[in-house]
C-alpha cells in the first residue's frame, strides 16, 4: 500500500529529530497523501500553504535563472518549514521548531522526499 | 548619504564570495532601494519576486506558527535566492550560484542585514 509506504517514510523522519514537529506529503495542487501531525497543525492549512509557496517558489527560480527549483525554506524566529520536490506531482513538506540544526534537517528530509519519490512513479 | 551607506554595504556583501551573483536592498512594497547587480539580472524582476515570497513567507510563518518571518530561501538546481530581513520597510534579497556554501551566504547576509538595518532607522 503505497499510503503506508509514505507515512512509515514520514514516521521514520518525525523520528530522526526531535525538533521536527511535524511532516506531510503534499501534492502540486496542496491536497495532502500523507501527514504526521502530532502537535495539531491543520492538515489544510500546511496544505494550502505549502502548494502557494511552491508554486511561487518555483517562479521565482525560473524569473531570477536558479533553473529547477528544489526546495523552499521560511525561517521564522519560532522555528522553520521547509519545503522539498519529492516527486513532479508531491512536495514534502516538514515543520521544525527553533532548536533544530538545518545541516542535518536538510540531509534527513533530502533522503526521505528520494524515498518519497521511489514510491510515487 | 544613506544611498551610498547601502551600496557599500551590498559591494562589500558581493565581494565575501565569488558565488554571490547579485544582491539587492528592496522595499517590503517591491522597490528598489540600492542594487549591485552585475550579472545583468532585471531590477524590477528581482524586486517584485521578493516582495511577492516575502509576503507570503510573512504568512506562512505565522499560519504555521513560526512567529514572525526572518528569511526565505529558494533553492533552484542552478543556485539560491536569498531573502533577510532588514529592517521592518527593507529586505536584502541575495543571489547566489550552485557552488555558493550556504552556511558562508547565511553569515555573511546576516551580517550585512543588521548593517543594513542600521542605516535605514
């Protein structure tokens, strides 16, 4: 089943740190396939969020030649949402509170959205 | 004069790395306040996609509760778009190529962000 394929990919992350509060697997038009929401996000609203900022992420690249674009990071003094291509048709997408490292964020959720995109050919 | 305060601030910003392509000191409506762009990217391109992934990270972080927006990053396959804030009117936008190490970029543009900050009291 590919629906437990990604939340046991999500699961594995949400556990890589504990600064990671929350991750979801969101397809191009901000609909979710997969979450793990411990901490009460609204599903819809990291949703919606999510496909607008992609989607004007990935003008941005084009408009200012940064070629394809691959991942969107909001940093905010209460922590980060980083947003990743997993796939052409789902993003992933991963809420980390302030304490977390980026270096290692940005390894764990780069092997996980390759994981993610092996399961949705 | 303040013009000149900011160019000085954004040459010597453009000379800590030969991955910074070009950076920009741009009004949270979109205006250009001061430029060095050497690469013959578009002023007024870069300017209105800052203040469009600005507004939006701005809302993002808050309706993912991450308290109140500091940077955006875009990553593309051909380099990054760096957005810091500056000052509560300005924004430094930075971009840089695919060999740019971000954790140099994000030093150095925090580093001129405060500067920038001070200039525009």
């Amino acid at each position: 089943m590919r629906a437990e394929m990604l939340t046991s990919i999500l699961r594995n992350l949400n556990g890589t740190s504990a600064d990671i509060e929350a991750c979801a697997v969101i397809s191009i038009d901000g609909l979710m396939m997969a979450a793990q929401m411990p901490h009460g996000l609204d599903e819809d609203r990291v949703g919606a969020m999510s496909a607008a900022m992609l989607s004007l992420g990935e003008r941005t690249a084009k408009e200012l030649a940064r070629g394809v674009m691959e991942q969107v990071l909001v940093k905010g003094d209460k922590g980060y949402i980083l947003m990743t291509n997993a796939s052409k048709d789902a993003v992933l997408t991963v809420v980390a509170n302030a304490n977390a490292r980026l270096g290692l964020i940005f390894f764990d959720v780069r092997k996980a959205a390759d994981e993610i995109g092996k399961v949705l050919v």
